[in-house]
C-alpha cells in the first residue's frame, strides 16, 4: 500500500512540476539560457581568478563580471555589425526591377514549363510564373520590417525583462559556481545526495566543452563563408556568411538552411544592380562556397566539438539528433546533444548495472 501512495505521490508531484514549468516557461527559459551562457563563461572567470596584482589576486565577483562583459561585447558587437547588414538588404529588395526580372529570365522558364508540364510535374492549367509570384509576395511581406518593428515595440518591455534577467542570473551562476548545486541539492532526497552531485560535477564540466566548442565551431564557420564569399565577390557576404554559420546550431538541417537563405540574399543583391543574366552563377557559387565550407565542418570542427567534447561517437550522435528531430523537430535538434549528454551521465550513476549503460558511458 505504501508504494502505491508512494508512486500515485512521484506522478502526481511530476505531473504539478510539468505545469509549473509549463506555467512559468518564461521564467524557465531565461534561467536555461542563463545557465547555457555561465557554462560558456566559467572558463573565463576561472582564468582571470588566476591573474595576479602584486600579491592580489582578482575576487571571483570581478571575475565573473568581467567575464561578463566578455559576453556581452560580443554580442553587442554582433548587433552591431548585422542589423544594419538586415536593414540595408531590405532596402536592397525593394529596389528589385521585378518587371525587368521576369522578361530576362522568360527563356529558361518557359523552357522548364514545358519540360516540367511533359512529364507531368505541374498541371495545364499551372505556369510557374504563377508559382514564383506567390512565392515573391510571402517572402517580400516577410522581408517587410515595418509590422515587424511595429511588432518590436510593442514587446520592448518584455524584452527588456528577459535581457536584465538573463544577465542578472548569469552574473551570479559564474560568481557562485555551486549556486545550481545548491537549488538542486535542495530539492534531492538525502539518499541520491552522492550520486545527484556527480550527475552536476560532470554534466557541467561535458556541456562547458560542448557549448564552447559549439562558439568556436559557429565562429569558424562564420568566418570560412564571409571569406569565401568575399573572395568570389558575393555582395553582403558578411550577412549570409552570419546567418550561414549561426544556422550550424541546427544539426545537420542547418547548413541546408543556412545555404538557402543565403543564395536569396545573394540574388537579390545582384537582382538589385540589374545583372539578371548572372543569377544562376551566382547560385553556384554560393552553394559551393557552402559545401567546402561545411565539409570543413564536416570532417574537422564537428568531429572535435561532438566526439572529443561529449564522448560520443558519431554515429551515435546522428541517431540521437534524428530522434529528436522526429519527436521535438528543429527545438527537438537543437537541444538534442546536451539533453542526451546530460541522460548518459544520470544513466551512469543510476543505471550503471546494465551493460548497454555501460557501453554508452564508458568515456565519460
């Protein structure tokens, strides 16, 4: 009987704790991120604690928020570079001659039509101007940034809120580096004390590796597409370029992404200058701008990052970010590494008697 009430007490005490994070997601989200970002900062502060004046040594508190401020001047400095990149490429769409646009690539898509329409891959009554028309007009209304600055100020407050807050809690998770320890001891029975402070010691110290190297890896990639497609000539490479390696957050799906954005940005650039006829060079070059790119990534970034951060190997990493990407989509993939990270060091320390835990967390 006792472990009836005991079981009907855990599903019902997990139930509450799903709609209260449900509940409160906001609040839940800032301290995920602020988590995620003290992960990435603790390197540093543990670096400036060991710079010494004279015989002083700098006090964790200066630490962290010089660490701190690290962080937020690269992301300042970010913003600022891009979004007057975003800004000037919607002005650049708008100056698009789409009525020239259409009698210079007439030829070739009267002649796809009709090839398409042979073997029956659009209906008579279809035309693919029509199907470009509509396709333009979304992405014209989404490249529209009046309602979308309209849309910004009426959020500054939220914005405002979830930035302080997210900052606030940073500081304080690099300057006291047991504080989640401490909220999640404070809620673990006593008999799980041991094993839930191993869970925290090593799932900190494997995501610390993880995001950083996740930082390096985007920075690299940044940085491989804004050259390359500089050395080609490509206008705003610099914007496809960010956009092209932030979207490497995505596993796998993200370069995909990243590589069609970026071509957009690249035609409508040269639509803008009236060069019709080198559209579709344009295209081959930014696409295999980002295929040497990311067979960089490929073969040197992600196996550093993944196998030697997380202890994984790789192929069990593709079936874990598949998984996810199925039950969770792009959030699902996104997430799925550090969640199963921080699984296979719960399985090690609960369910280590079972020989596929063992396998799965034989290097960690």
């Amino acid at each position: 009987m006792n472990r009836v009430f005991r079981i009907i007490g855990g599903t019902l005490l997990a139930a509450l704790a799903v709609y209260l994070i449900w509940r409160f997601s906001n609040i839940v989200s800032y301290i995920f991120i602020s988590v995620i970002l003290s992960l990435i900062g603790r390197p540093m502060v543990r670096r400036f604690n060991k710079i010494r004046i004279g015989k002083i040594h700098i006090p964790n508190g200066i630490s962290a928020f010089l660490a701190l401020l690290v962080i937020l001047l690269i992301v300042f400095t970010f913003i600022g570079i891009f979004v007057p990149l975003i800004a000037g490429q919607a002005n650049v769409i708008s100056e698009i001659d789409f009525t020239l646009l259409g009698h210079s690539v007439q030829k070739p898509i009267d002649e796809a039509e009709l090839f398409m329409k042979k073997y029956k891959l659009l209906s008579e009554n279809e035309t693919i101007r029509q199907i470009m028309a509509t396709q333009l007009e979304e992405i014209l209304n989404f490249a529209s940034f009046s309602d979308t600055l309209t849309s910004i100020v009426g959020v500054t407050g939220s914005i405002f809120i979830a930035t302080f807050s997210i900052i606030f809690l940073t500081y304080f998770f690099m300057k006291d580096a047991y504080l989640l320890d401490e909220m999640v001891d404070n809620v673990t029975p006593a008999n799980y004390q041991h094993e839930v402070n191993n869970v925290l010691i090593h799932s900190k110290r494997l995501l610390s590796r993880y995001f950083v190297g996740l930082m390096i890896e985007l920075t690299t990639m940044i940085t491989l597409l804004s050259t390359g497609l500089t050395i080609f000539g490509v206008k705003n490479a610099l914007l496809i370029g960010f956009f092209g390696g932030l979207m490497n957050v995505i596993p796998y799906l993200g370069p995909v992404i990243g590589a069609a954005v970026g071509v957009l940005l690249a035609v409508f650039s040269i639509l803008s200058a009236g060069m019709y006829s080198e559209v579709f060079s344009l295209v081959f070059i930014v696409l295999g701008v980002f295929a040497g790119s990311n067979l960089i990534d490929n073969i040197v970034l992600q196996p550093l990052i993944y196998s030697n951060s997380i202890k994984a190997h790789p192929v069990e990493i593709f079936l874990v970010i598949l998984i996810a990407g199925s039950m969770a989509g792009i959030p699902g993939m996104i997430l799925a590494i550090p969640s199963y990270t921080v699984l296979r060091v719960i399985a090690k320390e609960f369910l280590s008697q079972f020989k596929v835990v063992q396998k799965l967390t034989k290097n960690i």
